[in-house]
C-alpha cells in the first residue's frame, strides 16, 4: 500500500474537470492489491473518496474530508473470451479500445473523454454519442467484484435480483429496503438506478462512488461492424434540424439506422469554425450522424439511401460532410470531441465553474424541450452553447456567464431544471450528481423518495464512509 502524505502529492487528486475548489483529504492510499484494499476498509473507519481518472465533471472525486482511495494500480487488462473482457477500474477508455483492436470486438459505450476510466464510467453509468442505439454503460456490464466500505466483499453477476438477498462472500447478506421510488423512464445516470425486480448489479452502477469500490469488471463487446457511415449535415435554421431529427426516428426507409446522432447549435458552429474553417458560413445548426455498418457491401446502398433521403430534406447537402474513409471518420469523431474541450479549457482558463446541464426527457416532450432551451437562454442573455445527445432527448446547455452573470445563470439553470422536472426528465443523463447537482437530484426526486435512497446507502454503507457529499 503506497500512501501520500505530502500536500504537492495530494494536490492533485483534489481536482477533476468540474473546477470544483475545496476539496480536503489527509491522505491519499494506493493498494496495490485487494487484499491491501480489503485490510483497509475493515481496520479503518475514515471517509473514502474514491478517486478516478479526474474527467468527471461534477466533482465526485474531490473529497470533502477523510482519505482518498486511487485503484491507479488495478489495470487489469484480460484476453478477450467469447465477445468479453475482463478490466480493472484504471483501465482507460482509450486503453481498452487499443487493447481491442483487431480483436473483432468493440465496446460501445464511447463517453467524450477517452482518458476517463472504466471505473468511473460504471460510477456514473457513462455513455457517450453511441448510445442511441446501443445504450449506457449498464448495458454493457455482465460481471463485477465489488468491496463494500467495511471491507466485505461479493461478485455481482447478472440474474441476482434485489428480490434475493444480496450474499456476500463471508456468508453474511443484505436485503433491499422496501421502497416505492422508480427511476425515470428516460436516459438517466442521476443517483441509484431503482427498478422492480432489477438486478444487484444494477443498482451498483451509476452509484457515484457512495456503495462500493469496484476491483474489476467483466464487459460485454459487440462484433466490430465492417465499416461505419458517417457524416455532419449542416441547416441554415436550428428548428430544421430538430424536424430532420424527428423524422430520422420514424424513417422506416431501409438502411436508415444511426447509432449516434449528436447536435450542435449555431453557437457551438462559431467556436467550432475557428479549428473548422470550412463549415458554411450560412450554417445555424449541424446534425452529426453515425451508422455501422455489418458488411462491406452493404456500405455503398447504405450511403445512397441516406443521401436520397436527405435530398427531400432542409439540409445544406451540397456543403455537408461524408466520411470517405477512416481519416474522415476520425475528423469527424475529432469534430464531435472538439467543442467540450473548448468550453472545458475556456471555464478552466477563467476559473470558471462547469455550469453545464445534462438533463433528458421522454420523446413525447422532445421539439417542447428544444423550443424551451431556445426561448429561454435567447431571453436570458447570456453566452451558452447547446450540443450532445440529440437523439436520446439529452443535451448539454453549457451557460458562459461573465463574473457578474453568475447569478442569473444559476436562475437560469434552476428555471430549465424546473420545467425538464414537469416533464418526468432527469437533471442527469451521463454525468451524474455528485456535488454539484444533489439539490437538482432532491428536487428530482422529492423528500419522501430521498429518505427511501438513503435507506438503501444505509443498508450498504451504514456508516455512511464512501462517497461523503455525493448525492445526498
């Protein structure tokens, strides 16, 4: 067990890409093993906040007080075995699609930041712009060693319902409180996922680092598609691209089938045209989409069909981009990428807090949300910019207020947090809550659901250690 004492050492485990400031922790440990992990929890009863990869943008990793617990050295990396693979916390997003290169196998969760860790995607439920079609994170875990905050340890694996006591390897058990909390029917990484009927495991991810420490994991991958189809489609009005979205989703034309489909607004095109000179001057708003396609020959029909569809369509085609070939599909991943880094270097070089939503709601209240944002921030007066999951109803308002702003960017979040509320959304669809939106997630979900949430932290982490200040 490495420990760190010293504050230029412990320095930077107190920051993360919210810029969230305050963080405190006596000490940072760093087991080398589980074993030297599980030793600790059961002979120490301090705070632990368990710290990733630092790209998390609610501040869940910054510890209030207590001790910082870093799995930097649990980098498992295992062979892949009939479409899985087993991973270790520190494992990367970028390292684990490197390690599966020419495997024929791929991980579809593809979250912005590919340096996040694959422990903190499965904290935070994470997904990225292919989850459209194929889903979060979840989705993708079929296995996971966990260690509770009192050093008991169990393996989750799917088909353990909360129905069933949930057994732990020294024989003792846990039941699931009774609560009457569902989660929202909507893409949704806010708090505990709660489901008749679900399994353990379930409930484990998305938990922001306040039930267990994850020691390893077994993913489940998807064939490698021969090639995938992908291009940004740019519309002189932003309303055309939400009825061009609108119609994609119903399409029943043959070869239609994106598995990403990400927006950007006309503020996102102005930052976006200063690494990007040649989107069109005329261009309000953009539509990137991404198809895979199984075999090669089907590659060709597939392109046809979506530009035929598109010419009836309010798209500038003529300007619009099609990858012809892997360069452009990593431009366009590139050109995808770009503006949160912009928007995060920005807030960092002003010393500016994220203030970014990440909220969702059901397709019923799609073009009512995108008429909202507009109507409201354009009334506002602040600098923002709008892009990200489109397709699942999910995007990220980033308000750029200047120092004298603050304040009516703060109204101005609580006012869209209030309406996406009346709308059965979530104020969070892949981030999660951590400290910088627990009293959205209160308001989310009322005091009498919060008092049930709290019964099930209780029911695992009954001293309350892990994760102090996330969530509740």
């Amino acid at each position: 067990m490495f420990r760190k004492t010293d504050p230029e050492t412990v320095a930077p485990y107190l920051k993360d890409a919210s810029n969230f400031s305050g963080g405190r922790a006596s000490e940072v440990l760093v087991p080398e093993t589980r074993d030297e992990l599980v030793a600790f929890l059961k002979e120490s009863d301090q705070p632990v906040t368990l710290a990733g990869a630092g790209t998390g943008l609610t501040a869940s990793r910054i510890p209030l007080e207590g001790v910082i617990l870093s799995l930097e050295r649990f980098h498992t990396l295992g062979a892949v075995k009939a479409g899985t693979c087993r991973v270790g916390p520190a494992v990367t997003l970028k390292d684990l699609q490197a390690h599966l290169q020419n495997s024929g196998w791929f991980y579809p969760p593809n979250p912005t930041e590919s340096l996040a860790s694959i422990g903190g995607t499965l904290a935070t439920n994470a997904s990225g712009s292919r989850s459209y079609k194929f889903g979060t994170t979840r989705q993708f875990v079929l296995e996971a060693d966990i260690v509770l905050s009192d050093g008991r340890t169990a393996l989750l694996a799917r088909g353990q319902t909360i129905d069933r006591p949930l057994q732990l390897d020294d024989g003792s058990t846990v039941e699931f409180p009774r609560v009457k909390f569902k989660s929202p029917e909507c893409k949704n990484a806010a708090g505990y996922f709660v489901q008749p009927g679900m399994d353990w495991l379930d409930l484990f991810i998305g938990s922001d680092g306040t039930l267990c420490v994850f020691t390893e994991c077994t993913l489940r991958l998807m064939k490698t598609p021969a090639n995938f189809l992908s291009g940004i489609l740019f519309m002189k009005q932003e309303e055309l691209c939400w009825r061009l979205l609108e119609k994609i989703k119903i399409s029943n034309a043959q070869n239609i089938d994106p598995c990403s489909l990400e927006y950007f607004d006309s503020h996102s095109l102005q930052r976006l045209k200063k690494k990007f000179a040649n989107i069109p001057d005329s261009a309000r708003a953009a539509l990137f989409f991404e198809q895979d396609v199984a075999s090669q020959d089907d590659y060709d029909p597939c392109l046809e069909n979506w530009v035929a569809f598109l010419e009836t369509e309010a798209v500038l085609l003529e300007d619009s981009w099609f990858a012809q070939g892997p360069k452009d599909l990593e431009k366009f991943h590139d050109f995808r990428h770009e503006i949160p880094l912009m928007i995060n270097e920005e807030n960092s070089r002003l010393g500016r807090v994220k203030m970014g939503t990440d909220m969702a709601v059901g397709d019923a209240y799609f073009m009512d949300m995108m008429k909202f944002y507009r109507d409201e921030l354009t009334a506002s007066g602040l600098d923002y910019v709008v892009f990200g999951h489109i397709g699942d109803n999910h995007l990220h308002i980033n308000l750029l207020p200047d120092a004298e702003q603050t304040a009516l960017a703060h109204n101005v979040y609580g006012t869209l947090v209030d309406r996406i509320l009346q709308w059965g959304g979530t104020i969070s669809a892949e981030h999660g809550v951590g400290k910088l939106k627990k009293e959205y997630y209160r308001k989310m979900v009322g005091d009498s659901a919060l008092t049930e949430l709290k019964a099930i932290k209780k029911s695992l982490d009954p001293q309350g250690r892990l994760g102090v200040g996330n969530l509740f």
